[in-house]
C-alpha cells in the first residue's frame, strides 16, 4: 500500500464517523504549492462555502500558498464566510492527513475567528 492510498483509507473512516453524526464538515485538501478548504452540508451533496489559496486576496497577503502563513489565511477567511452563513460548528476532516504544519495551522485560523471544532 502507498501513501496515497494509506491516506485515503484513513479518510475514508473518518468521513464515516463524522456522517453517522450528521455534521456540517470542513474539509482540508493540500498540494505542494496551495491549500483548500471546504465546509460540506451534514448530506454531503453540497458544498456551502470554500477557501482557498488560489483566491486573489489570498495572494495579495500571502504569495506563497504552500507555507503555514497561507494556511492560516485560508483558515481565517473559510471561518468568516462560515459566520456570515450562521454556521458556527464544523466536524474537521483533514482527508487523512496529518494534524501537523500547514493542516494545524489552518486549523488554528480558522478556531481563532470562531469556528468551533
């Protein structure tokens, strides 16, 4: 089994779990060069909001998107379009990923301007 496939079974349980508790979910994805970040309705067929740091603002602030300082922008901007919407509780799927670097950190953005995980 390969890192890809290893991280994509690790998924694939927790999705599970956060289904059976019928949670809004923000879901983190990364590359080398960005990070994206999407909060999905507790049916998963609809994506309400999205962040990342491909947007134009981001790259105004922040030109490198591989980096923790990108990870966090796109964390606090995905929290502050999650509060216009009304929605304030998320379950956190990191897609298998580890909670290290630039998942953290976007964690922590996004925990700093009151999303609650």
């Amino acid at each position: 089994m390969n890192k890809k496939d290893s991280r994509i079974r690790r998924s694939r349980k927790t999705r599970a779990r956060i289904a059976e508790q019928r949670a809004t979910r923000l879901v983190v994805s990364r590359s080398n060069c960005h990070i994206y970040a999407q909060i999905i309705a507790p049916t998963g067929d609809r994506v309400l909001v999205s962040a990342s740091t491909l947007e134009a603002d981001v790259r105004k602030d922040v030109p490198n998107g591989g980096n923790k300082a990108a990870a966090t922008a796109v964390g606090k901007r995905i929290a502050e379009r999650a509060k216009a919407l009304g929605i304030e509780t998320v379950a956190f799927d990191r897609s298998g990923y580890r909670y290290h670097g630039r998942v953290q950190a976007l964690a922590d953005g996004a925990r700093e301007n009151g999303l609650k995980f």
